[in-house]
C-alpha cells in the first residue's frame, strides 16, 4: 500500500507471498488483472462485514445505521496516518474508491427507503441521498483528520448522516437511542 501499484513489481508480490513466478502467471494474466482482483477483495473486506450489519433485518434500522458508522469511523482512523501517501493519491486508489462507491449505493438507497418504509427515516429522493451520503463519507475518510476532528467524528457524523436522512423529525440527534427505542 505504501508503494502504489506502480510502485511494486510482480517480482515483489511474488517474494512477499512466497509463491513462484509461474505460479502468479497461472492465477493471473498480469499484473493489472491481480491488482484488479486485489482491488475486488480489499472491496469485499473492507465493505463485507459492515454490508452484512446493515442488511441484517433483525436488529433495528437504527442500530445498523451506528454499527455501520462505527465500522466507517474503525476504517477511516485506520488510514488517516497514510493520507498523503502515494498509494492514496494514486489512480488506481481512485479506481478502487469509485468502486467501493459503485457497490454501496444501492445497498444504501435500499436501506434509506426501508427507514422510509418504517417511519424512521424522512427522505425525498433515495436514490440522491444514496450517494450523497456515501460520497460525502469518503470525503471526510480522504481528509486529514486533526486529532481534534477525531475526537468528535462519531458524534459529528451520526449528527450529519441523521440530518440528511431525516431522523431528527420532531427530536434532535441525541434525543434517538441508536438501539432502536425512541
């Protein structure tokens, strides 16, 4: 990561994985279709867990809203010190985000009208909040977080994300429990 895909040989993803030669050109017909393929599982371990929490209809919308968020702010405090590095400003780090992205929306849209559906979210157009929400998540996530931002992250997310969805109808923020009372 701290190389870049430009920055690291198809002899050095051998040697790291101590794998011969031969044997990546088996899996791989060269090096962007591993990067793609690295690009895919990083995705679906970075997303994974927090996409399964929130489609989980057993626990309450609002839960799942706070997992997700706590899941977001464990990654995004993750890769605050690598921020200005290469690998982050790189076009394939770009690729990768514009996927991640790709991949989210719909999940979200879906769970923005299910909040609808329930009476706990008050959103016009689901399918712009989508976006927004997730688009303005990376933005703080490819900021560099000052350690005074850090310590209010959660609490200045979850304010914003309910204000956006319309969970403060006639309460503020602080007024809803996350685990699903009111």
């Amino acid at each position: 990561m701290h190389k870049g895909a430009e920055g690291v040989s198809i002899k050095e993803v051998v040697q790291q994985a101590n794998v011969a030669t031969g044997l990546f050109y088996y899996y791989f017909k060269s090096k962007d279709a591993f990067l793609e393929e690295a690009i895919n599982a990083y995705i679906e371990g970075t997303i994974g867990n927090m996409l399964e929490g929130l489609q989980n209809g057993e626990i309450p919308l609002l839960q799942r809203v706070k997992s997700a968020l706590a899941a977001f702010q464990e990654h995004a405090l993750r890769l605050a010190p690598l921020m200005g590095e290469e690998a982050i400003t790189s076009l394939q780090h770009h690729v990768l985000m514009d996927n991640m992205l790709q991949r989210l929306c719909p999940i979200i849209q879906e769970i923005i009208e299910q909040g609808n559906g329930e009476g706990v979210f008050r959103v016009e157009n689901p399918a712009v909040a989508a976006p927004f929400i997730i688009h303005g998540l990376s933005g703080v996530l490819h900021e560099n977080l000052s350690d005074e931002l850090k310590d209010n992250f959660q609490k200045d997310i979850q304010t914003l994300l309910f204000t956006v969805l319309g969970v403060t109808h006639d309460r503020t923020p602080s007024e809803v429990n996350l685990d699903g009372n009111t």
